[in-house]
C-alpha cells in the first residue's frame, strides 16, 4: 500500500503526448515542468471556467431513482441529501476506484489562508469519531490498494482503489470523513509540520516556482493567483478551528460528487452508498466568492535552475474547462504539440533539444504555455524569436486543417480507452462531473465533434496577443561536485513505543479479518516465434481498444563499444526520423490517420482502436525493423544529445544518482561507464547502424498484447509483421555480473535551487530476485516502509516531523539487488532521521515483527496482488519486467502463496541475512550549506 497525502497526481499532468518520446536530459525537465510543477499549481487533468468566476454548480441531472443510461451505461442517482452518485462498471480485474470529489478548494480558503484546503485535506488522514487515525491507518495498510487525495482551486478530491469485495469498507470510512471529522488541534500540530516539509519540498522545485509566479500574472487580483499548496507562515497562524470552520462549511453531501468505477454490481453498490450516505443531513452552502479578470500584464520571467538544460517559455492565458470554447482550446493545444506541426519543427530542425505545447485549464480559466529547451551555456534567445514567430505566423494565418482533424480524432479516441484502466476511468469521469461540468465523457467527446477549424483559429487569434504574454527564460546554473562527507546531525535517543494490534470498529474487522490467497490471474497465452521473439497476449474485452508493449533486452553499458558512450541514446532518438518507406511527416501523419499512440526504440509500444491494429502494428514494425540514418537527421541528434549531456553531467540530480551509484558497486563496474559530448560528437552514422544490427534483435525481445483482440489475430498479425526479423552474430550479455557488498560511505551533492534536502540510503544485498528469500524481504519491507502503518511512517513523520515523506524499496535484477529508503528532509533533521532509519532496520533483525504487524502485511500484499492486474498498462508492462527478471508469469499467484505462509521468524531471519544498516550509503542532494541537528 501507497499512502500519500499529496496535493496532486502529477501523472495525470503529463501532456497527452510528451513529443520528445527520448533523450533523458530533456524528456526529464519536460516531464518536470509539465508533471512536477504544474501538479504544483493545484491542477488535475482538468479544471476551468469562462471569463469571470465563480463556476456554477456542476451540472447533474436530479435523478430520485437511480437508472442507467444510453450508451455510456453508468448508473446515476441523486441521493435525498444531495450527494450525486455515478457508478461505471468495469471488469477489467476484482478492483474498484471511488473517487469523491467536494467542490470547494483553495479558491474558498479565508484571506491570508490560501493553503486552508489543502491543510483540511491532510487532516482528513487524521481520524474521525468512530475511526481514530490508527484505526484508519490500519483499514488502509488492510485494504492493500492505494489511497490518496489531491487539493485544487475548486475540488477536493479523496480516492481509494482497493480490492471489489471490499467496497463498503471504503465507503464507510469516506462517510465518517465527510460526517463526524476528529479536527483537534494537537493533531494539527503534528501534520503542520509535515505539511510545512511539503511546501519546502515543492519550493525547491525551479518548475514549481516558475508556474506559481506565472499563475500569480496571469490571474492577479482573482482566488487563481495563488495556488493550492499554501505558505508556511499562514500554516503557523492556522488553527484546528479555522479548519474545522472550513470542513463544516464545505464538506456536505449536497456538495459533493461519489464517483465508483470497477468491477462491481452497480444495484449492490448503490445500495452500499445509499446505507452508508444516507442518513448524512445536508448543509447550506455558501456561495463561492466571485471575481473579475483583468488582462494580463506582459513581463519576462528570469530564473535560475539546476536543470541540465535551458527552457524559454511563453505563456497566454486560455479558456476554462467549463468555457463553451474548451474544447477549440484543448483541439489548438494539441495541434501546436504536433509532431507534424511547426512548433516541433524547431526539433528536428535543429534549433530546440524539445520544443511543447502545454495547455492547462482549470475551471473557471486556463493558460497555456509554449515551450522550447536550449543547451546550457547556450543563449536562448534565438529559439524564444524562433517560438514567437511560430505562434505568430499561427494567429495571423490559422493552423492547418488536417492537423485539427487529427487532433479531434486523438482526443475521441482517447476518451473511448478510458474503460482499459479502473483508476483511470474513475478519474476520466470525475473530471468531466466535478471540474467541467458535463454529465458524461460522452458529452466531451460531442464537444471535441463539433470543433470547426474556424474555432481553433478564432481562439488562436483571440489568445495569441504578443501585448499580453508573459515570457521566461529558465537558465542553468552549477551547483557544485559531490563532496564527500562525515554526516549530519549526531544520535538522539528515542523511546520505542511498543507496537500493540489496533482494535477496528465490528464492521472493518467482520470485512478484513480473513486473509485470503486471490484467484489466480487468467492466463495469458504465450507463444515463441521461429526467430526467437517471445509473444504474450491477454485478451480483454472491456473497451474496443488494443495495447502493445515491447522490450528488447539491452545493456548499453555491456553492449557500447569503448569509446562510443552514448551510441544507444543516439540510435534511440534515430526512430522518430521515419523509416524506409515513410519520412518523419509521412509516418506521424499515418498515425494520426488512425489516431494511434506509438513509440519505437528497445521499449516499444502501440496504442490502437480495435479496428485499426492491423494498420496501427504495421507503422510500428516498419518503425522498429527498418529506421533510416539520414545524415542530416544524425547531425542534429548528435548535436542535441552532446548539449543535453553537456548540461546533465553536471546537473544535481545526475550528480545525485551517480554519488549513489559509485558509492555502491565496485570501481570500474560497466554501471559506471558514461556518455560525454566528446565521446557523442565522435560517433558515426556507421557506428550507430552497426549498434542497431548487434543490440535490436528478435531473440532478446517480447511482445505483450492486451485488449480485444483474439490470440490468433495477434499471433498472425505478429508473425507477419515481424516474422521475417532476424539476427545477427552470437546473443550479446545483457546482464551485469554479481557484486561483492559495498561498505559505508556519504556524500553531499550541492543544489542551489533546493530548500530542502533529498536523500537516499542504499546498499548492495547479494540477493538474487529467484531466492525464496527474497519473499520473506518484500514482506518485511511492508512493515518497515510501505504506506501510513509503516514503522519507518510512524518513527519519521507521525512521531518527530522529521519528514514529509518516507519510503523503502527492494530493487531487483536477475543478478543483482539493492535496498534503499528516501527521504525528504529539511538539514537539522537529516541524521536524526537517518538515526532512526538504522534502528528501525536493526529492529527487524533483532526480534521477530508482531502478529499484528505480520497479518497486516500479508493482508496489505495479497489485496495488492489484484491491482497489478488493473490497467491493460500494469498488464502489460508487469509481464515485461517478469520477462526481464527470467521469472514465470504466474509469479503473483506463486508469491501470493509465499506471503500467506512466511512466518514473523522466516521475516526476522531474511533481514538478519542480507540488510547490514551499517554499510548503508548515504547521498544527500539539498541546500549548499548542510548543517545537523
């Protein structure tokens, strides 16, 4: 179980599709600034308005009983308390979503609050009457699925995934959350300091700081200027009473939205809500305060950062989601984010490392920001004349008419894969109810219909006004080598309450009690080519859509010849240049002919409408069987990944993950091996054709397949297209070699735009993933790091404060395994917590681990086993990583049944074999001048 009280799901932010699909520098910042910050700005996938504020009420139609409706087949009903009920059936897997959404925000915090929602929201995980925290924490590490909650400018929202069985668990714990919220101030006092860690966190963030001083312009004077986060001197003003005034006022059933998505009997479930639910009186509302846009005031942003890469950025404010233009909006957005549009021209042209269009909108307003990224060191005002001459040519002349059909295409097809994820579909549905005020994500994909080319490109011209953008130049700037060094803080001595069972209420216990082995996952059908490639195919017919995922199986560090560091990131990057048949226009635009997603390279992958796979797998094997090496195109690439190395060598973060690993494997390990600009700018196109021929080959490579498709279609359709590859000379080792232990070691990374310090402890195990032991580990680790009821949670955040967050991980490869745990700290706290680290792990070695602890655990995992069944991508890319560690398919139901059997002695005893907490390394990436506590 993954607990995290976190403001934001930042995956949700990524742009639909991330145009520079490679090259780490680069695709890392962009993920950054579109993920990361924007998260950071309180959005979700959707949220937005028209011109002046506040959103009305979304729009549900009252229904007193409940029916189903047309083709989307949800059942929605109206309780008499107001609350708005949409259930989505999905069998995808035994897993249900509930997603409710309360539609208030940071937009409804007091004057000189602004972070009072996000505060109610994290109290939340704090305990009701009738359900302290611990019992929470306890139904929460029980239930096994994740649960999580995210504060925006208009909704709040709280979401459990969890096992199907166990839906009125989830529901009943929301109902005491909305109804009976515990709110006491020494409470408070606690998660104020954990809260405050969040903001240090995420003002570390040179994105995060960026978008908040865009939202500030763009929105000045308006609720919008500030986002959800919060400061830290109004956190220290606020009280438990302020917050409670907050929740009593907005947290309502007639003020809130229940969305349930999975495998569920939608009669059963509504009767669960309804027992639930149902007695919860309604309040009267407020209304929400009201505002006035003023236009925007241009200005230039200048920011330093430690990304290896420069960014310029111009930013116009857009629509909102519930605007009557969103849809022309998100249709311009998408056409300017086209590969085969002139913005990512500036890429393959040679003038931007990655050029993207980023359109957010929120409810009641929108912006959109172009982005282009240049090398350090490197001036960037040519791109940012290059970018402005592109969004001007767009408003004076109008975008291109086929891109805009491509676009309408993608984003209805998009919508129809929402059923291929439980979560997902949950989310897709609570965006369209809570954020833009439809009734269904049909009603969206309508809007996306009716967009004509004249709307896009009256919005291009009504946006596009050069006397109201603001623009940003984001530089690099060094931060320093990795020094090493002695530690922070010095030993603290801390009183170890004993851990004693939690007494759930009598209707958790009667649902959790038992632990029980899940079913078995279908299984998939597997078969082997006469070339070698290894094919997998899970038919799933719960949407007309289909899902492949590709691996070959590569080392770059075994398999680059010395001296050619960095021959496989070029060959990487080569694929989105066309192939033999089709150049890089034609072969985008034959994928948006049929609106498919795909991705050549060594992971490869296609997502396609049923109707089209055939076409949809022919692109992408022509893509993967037969790239061209263009001189030109080489040129540029090579160019483009000699300046982003250039910048990320020196990058803190680089120099934060090679600290790590130095500090870890033995001098001279191939693990060490890394590209330059030197060694980027001497390779040839011979060198990079000769690197394909030897690593991109079919007996290293398997294909999944899930969706509606027949294993014999995909048998043939891949025995057609791919048949006919080949190899070439004796399979290439693949694996790195074992290890011997490392021993203990620290070193600081300096990083001048951190408030606050990252830090990873790490040591090599020896363990290899087909040990039995190997389960004992996992297992125990649950305890130790994983979620709200870790002892690692309770010792570093629940108890001292010392952390926002805390986790522990097990990484495996077929010859190899580490342990790590990661925190973020401010520098008085970092030895304290690393203190505690240390004990908490010689706990686990030197008794046995509680009943308690161990049935939770094991209750945690089993329920978890199901989830990893729940989207066609955790399908697909779990099967991946079983091909790539040499274990067998089955191996959930094989540790389902080790987790059920493994004893508290059999925990004990793996840890005291294999962790040794006194040669754990530890790296640390923060502030310039560390100190200890």
């Amino acid at each position: 179980m993954r607990h995290r009280t976190e403001t934001r799901r930042a995956a949700s932010l990524l742009p639909k599709r991330l145009l520079l699909k490679r090259g780490a520098a680069t695709g890392l910042m962009l993920a950054a600034l579109a993920g990361t910050a924007l998260a950071g700005l309180g959005g979700t996938a959707i949220a937005a308005t028209p011109t002046t504020g506040p959103n009305p009420t979304p729009i549900l139609p009252a229904a007193p009983t409940p029916h189903a409706t047309g083709a989307d087949s949800a059942l929605r009903a109206t309780l008499s308390n107001g609350l708005r009920v949409v259930i989505v059936q999905d069998r995808l897997a035994p897993v249900v979503t509930t997603e409710i959404n309360y539609l208030a925000g940071s937009n409804d915090a007091p004057p000189g609050f602004p972070g009072t929602a996000h505060a109610t929201e994290h109290m939340m995980f704090r305990g009701s009457e009738g359900l302290d925290k611990d019992q929470l924490a306890e139904i929460g590490a029980k239930l096994g699925g994740e649960y999580n909650a995210d504060t925006t400018e208009t909704v709040t929202q709280y979401f459990y995934t969890a096992p199907a069985d166990d839906l009125a668990v989830v529901l009943h714990v929301e109902a005491l959350r909305m109804n009976r919220l515990s709110l006491n101030q020494a409470d408070w006092d606690k998660e104020r300091g954990a809260i405050e860690q969040e903001v240090s966190r995420d003002l570390s963030s040179p994105a995060y700081n960026y978008l908040s001083q865009l939202q500030a312009t763009m929105f000045a004077g308006t609720p919008y200027a500030h986002d959800a986060l919060g400061t830290r001197p109004s956190f220290d003003k606020t009280d438990a009473a302020l917050l409670r005034a907050f929740w009593s006022r907005w947290y309502a059933p007639n003020n809130a939205i229940l969305v349930i998505a999975g495998d569920v009997d939608p009669d059963k479930a509504l009767a669960d809500v309804k027992a639930a639910f149902g007695d919860i009186p309604r309040k009267a509302l407020p209304p929400h305060a009201t505002f006035t846009l003023g236009p925007v005031a241009p200005q230039t942003l200048q920011l330093p950062t430690d990304y290896p890469i420069g960014l310029v950025t111009l930013a116009y404010r857009m629509p909102g989601a519930r605007s009557h233009d969103f849809a022309a909006a998100d249709i311009l957005g998408d056409v300017l984010s086209s590969e085969r549009g002139s913005l990512y021209a500036l890429v393959p042209g040679g003038d931007a490392l990655a050029a993207q269009f980023l359109y957010r909108p929120k409810p009641d307003v929108g912006f959109g920001v172009a982005l282009g990224a240049f090398p350090k060191g490197a001036d960037g005002a040519p791109l940012l004349a290059k970018m402005r001459g592109v969004i001007a040519d767009i408003a004076r002349n109008g975008v291109p008419a086929d891109l805009v059909d491509a676009a309408r295409r993608r984003e209805i097809a998009q919508l129809g894969t929402q059923n291929d994820s439980i979560s997902g579909l949950a989310q897709s549905w609570s965006n369209v109810l809570a954020f833009q005020g439809l009734d269904s994500p049909d009603a969206l994909a309508a809007a996306y219909r009716a967009v004509t080319v004249d709307d896009v490109n009256r919005i291009a011209r009504q946006v596009f006004d050069p006397a109201h953008v603001v623009t940003a130049v984001l530089t690099p700037q060094d931060s320093g080598k990795p020094i090493a060094g002695k530690g922070f803080g010095g030993a603290e001595s801390f009183a170890s309450a004993p851990d004693k069972p939690v007494a759930l209420p009598d209707w958790a216990t009667t649902a959790l009690a038992a632990l029980h082995i899940p079913e078995a996952s279908p299984a998939p059908v597997v078969s082997t080519l006469p070339n070698g490639l290894r094919l997998i195919v899970q038919t799933e017919h719960v949407t007309n859509t289909v899902s492949l995922y590709g691996q070959i199986r590569q080392s770059t560090d075994l398999q680059e010849p010395k001296g050619q560091e960095g021959v496989g990131s070029v060959v990487e990057r080569m694929f989105d240049y066309g192939t033999t048949t089709h150049d890089r226009l034609s072969f985008q635009k034959a994928l948006d002919d049929i609106a498919a997603d795909e991705q050549a390279g060594s992971g490869f992958s296609l997502k396609v409408l049923t109707h089209q796979f055939d076409s949809g797998l022919a692109l992408l094997a022509d893509n993967e069987l037969h790239p061209v090496f263009p001189d030109a195109a080489f040129k540029v690439v090579q160019r483009q990944t000699a300046g982003s190395l250039a910048g990320l060598l020196g990058s803190p973060s680089y120099l934060f993950q090679r600290a790590t690993t130095r500090a870890v494997v033995p001098p001279g390990d191939p693990s060490l091996r890394e590209p330059t600009p030197a060694s980027v700018m001497g390779l040839t196109v011979a060198d990079a054709k000769a690197f394909y021929a030897s690593a991109y080959r079919p007996d290293l490579t398997t294909i999944v397949i899930v969706g509606d498709i027949t294993p014999e279609h995909a048998r043939a359709a891949i025995q057609q297209n791919f048949g006919g590859w080949s190899a070439t000379g004796p399979t290439p080792v693949v694996d790195l070699a074992p290890i011997p232990d490392n021993t203990t070691s620290r070193a600081y990374v300096p990083d001048r735009s951190s408030l606050q310090s990252n830090i990873e402890l790490k040591e090599d195990l020896g363990l290899r993933v087909a040990q039995p032991d190997h389960f004992s580990l996992a297992l125990g680790n649950e305890i130790l790091g994983s979620g709200f009821s870790s002892r690692l949670y309770r010792d570093l955040r629940v108890k001292t404060g010392y952390v926002y967050s805390v986790s522990s991980a097990l990484d495996w490869s077929r010859n190899r395994s580490n342990y790590s745990v990661t925190y973020g700290a401010d520098a008085q706290n970092i030895g304290k917590a690393r203190d505690l680290v240390v004990r908490d792990i010689q706990a686990m070695q030197s008794e046995p681990v509680s009943d308690a602890e161990l049935i939770r655990a094991k209750a945690s995992l089993l329920r978890q086993l199901p989830m990893g069944r729940a989207s066609f991508d955790a399908i697909g890319l779990e099967d991946l990583h079983l091909v790539d560690l040499g274990l067998p398919l089955n191996q959930p139901d094989l540790a389902a049944r080790h987790y059920f059997d493994t004893t508290a002695a059999e925990v004990q005893a793996a840890f005291r074999a294999w962790l040794r907490p006194k040669d754990l390394v530890e790296v640390v990436q923060g502030p310039p001048s560390p100190s200890g506590g």
